[in-house]
C-alpha cells in the first residue's frame, strides 16, 4: 500500500514510477462523480475513476497525467486513478523515456 502525502510548492517528491500493472495516462474528459476518460499509454480507452481514500488528496482536470491501475476484471476498459503527476513530473517521465499520450 502506497502512501500518499500533499507537498506544497517549493518542497521535493520521490517521482512515482508506474510498477508492474499500472499505466500512465492522460485525462480526456471528465464524467462527472470522479469518473474520468483516460487516454492510456497501451492505447487504450479507460473509464477511470478516484478511490474514495484519495478522493480529497488531489485533484484531476482535463488533460492532467496521471497514473492508472487497471481493474482486474474489466481491465481494458475500467480502471482506477492512484496518482496525479504534476508539469514537472511529466518532462521527468518523458525523459526517462516513457511514453506519454497526448
């Protein structure tokens, strides 16, 4: 289980790197009741929606990055949203060499 933890701005944060089984994604268009369409890096098209755990740790607007964990029945088509990046989390991921939707 991940811990999660808000930083103001100024502070650093450990990158949060997808592990086996998560993808990173890219928000589409907002459903409404914390569901999300997310653009994932597979190529695939995710109904994704926030844990009711992290429902208050951050907030997702259109065209955020965020990391998705598949559900594991319905994996293709749903999922959940564990992390949000921010702007300089997505040049770091992209220079590592991570593939990025857009």
């Amino acid at each position: 289980m991940r811990k999660y933890k808000k930083y103001t701005e100024g502070q650093t944060h450990k990158l949060m790197l997808p592990r086996s089984g998560e993808v990173v994604g890219v928000v589409v268009k907002a459903l409404g009741a914390s569901n999300f369409m997310i653009g994932c890096s597979d190529g695939k098209e995710r109904t994704c929606s926030i844990p009711g755990r992290l429902r208050r740790a951050f907030w997702v607007k259109e065209r955020d990055m965020v990391l998705v964990k598949p559900w594991v029945v319905q994996g293709d088509e749903r999922g959940d949203i564990i992390w949000r990046y921010s702007l300089m989390d997505r040049d770091t991921l992209m220079a590592k060499g991570y593939n990025i939707p857009r």
